[in-house]
C-alpha cells in the first residue's frame, strides 16, 4: 500500500501534494478554532468502491503534524502499528455508521503502539488521540485522527461533550476532499481490475506487458479493455484512456524528460 500525502505543516500552506489548498487550510483552521485540537490526520481510499483491506488500495492522507514528527513517524515505521492504517479496523469496516476510538484503548496489548503514542507526545504532537469514522454519502472509506492536550481526569468528559462536534468536523473535511472522487464515483462505471488495465495501457503497455504485471492471463486483460471501452462508449484503446484520463478515474502518465 502507499500514500498520497498533503501536508500543512502546523496549519500553514502546504509544501508537497496535490489538492484543494486554500480551502482545506481554512477548514482545517476552522476546525483546530472550534474543537482546540492539536492536529488531524485525514485518510481516506483513494480509488472509489474499492475495498481497503486490499493492497492496491492506495490511502490519500491530509496532515497537520509538524515535518519533524513525519521524520519520526517513518524512522520509526510507525505505519505497521498505528491503528489508522490499519484495514481490518473498526473504523474502515463498510457497516460503521460513525464510531470515535481512543487510541490509547488499543495500547494494553499493543507495546509497539503505547510508545508511538508516548513519542508523539514528547514531540507536541498531543497526548490524547481520537479516531472519527462516519459514512459518506457516496460509501467513500474515510476517517481523521483527531489530537488533543488534555487533561487525563478530563478526558472522558470532553469525548462524551463534542462526539458530535467532531463527527460534524469529519463530515466537513470529507465533503471538501471527497467532492472530486465523489463525481468520479458517479460517473465511474469499471472495476478496479478494468481501471488498472487502463492505467497500465496509458503507460505503453501492451496486453502481454499488463497481463505480466498484474499477474494474469493476457485475455484477460483483452476481456477487462474490451469491457472499459464499452462501459466508456470508446472504440478503441487510446479513446478509452483519453476519455477515462479526462474523467478523473485514471491519472495522466508522466510526461517524458529528456536531457
């Protein structure tokens, strides 16, 4: 799995990733006003409809931790413990109709994850850590830690008074940064095996050259593009992979360098 990532560092404009920027940054100063948080950590599936306990199940996040903890973070490959990324969790299953989690519940059996959560704390990043999940409309997977300095004898207390503010948080974030993939999950008729196809095709690969890299019969990539091309009312190849280009449901390939 890998990870698209936008980052404004400490609620300030971002210096890598694509994306809305300004209206994300006011939101996300908007939300840190009302709730006194920390920072959040927004993640969602970035392929519509797929399912994201897959590995091809690419994860957009959107952050506010300073640079130094993102070092940190991947020093210390912290992604193989953190219940976030975590696919068979509460919060990604594809019933839940809203669940707040500690991440301090997950730490009894779970050392490796206690002294994640005691690192960010040494390093400001908060030490309190609440997951929000709640359905979007559109069944797009998505989810936020949100972090806060609280009092531990407050703590309880403070989760039971804005649960609902923070669900109400979460669903502004995925309303402005699932708007885009939403449209495409409309509009977007294929399979996730017929999209990688396109995506492979768009990158030059012939039918052999896609079959190898995914692992599969060559007429069965045949049968996936002949059923892109239907489904896009295309009557070729390179029609089906300008017109899905254009849709938003594969990414352009890069453009050559050359020195």
């Amino acid at each position: 799995m890998s990870y698209d990532l936008q980052h404004f560092p400490n609620f300030k404009t971002q210096f890598f990733g694509e994306g809305p920027t300004s209206d994300c940054l006011d939101l996300l100063l908007d939300i840190r006003a009302k709730l006194s948080c920390k920072h959040l950590i927004h993640c969602s599936i970035a392929r519509p409809g797929l399912d994201p306990r897959l590995p091809e199940a690419d994860m957009t996040v959107t952050l506010t931790t300073p640079v130094n903890w993102i070092q940190r973070y991947s020093d210390c490959n912290y992604f193989e413990t953190d219940i976030l990324f975590d696919a068979d969790g509460e919060q990604w299953h594809p019933s839940v109709k809203g669940c707040l989690l500690d991440m301090h519940d997950f730490t009894d059996n779970n050392p490796r994850m206690a002294e994640m959560l005691e690192d960010g704390m040494r390093h400001d990043i908060g030490n309190m850590y609440l997951i929000a999940a709640y359905p979007h409309p559109r069944g797009i997977p998505a989810c936020c830690i949100f972090t806060f300095d609280i009092e531990k004898r407050e703590q309880e207390a403070f989760k039971r008074n804005n649960k609902a503010l923070i669900f109400k948080s979460l669903e502004q974030l995925n309303n402005l940064l699932l708007s885009d993939r939403q449209q495409i999950c409309i509009n977007n008729p294929l399979t996730p095996r017929e999209i990688d196809c396109l995506r492979w095709a768009a990158n030059g690969k012939t039918d052999s050259e896609i079959a190898e890299i995914l692992n599969i019969a060559r007429w069965t990539v045949v049968t996936y593009l002949q059923n892109a091309k239907t489904k896009l009312g295309c009557s070729n190849r390179t029609s089906a992979v300008a017109t899905s280009i254009a849709m938003g449901i594969i990414d352009a390939p890069p453009t050559p360098k050359y020195l």
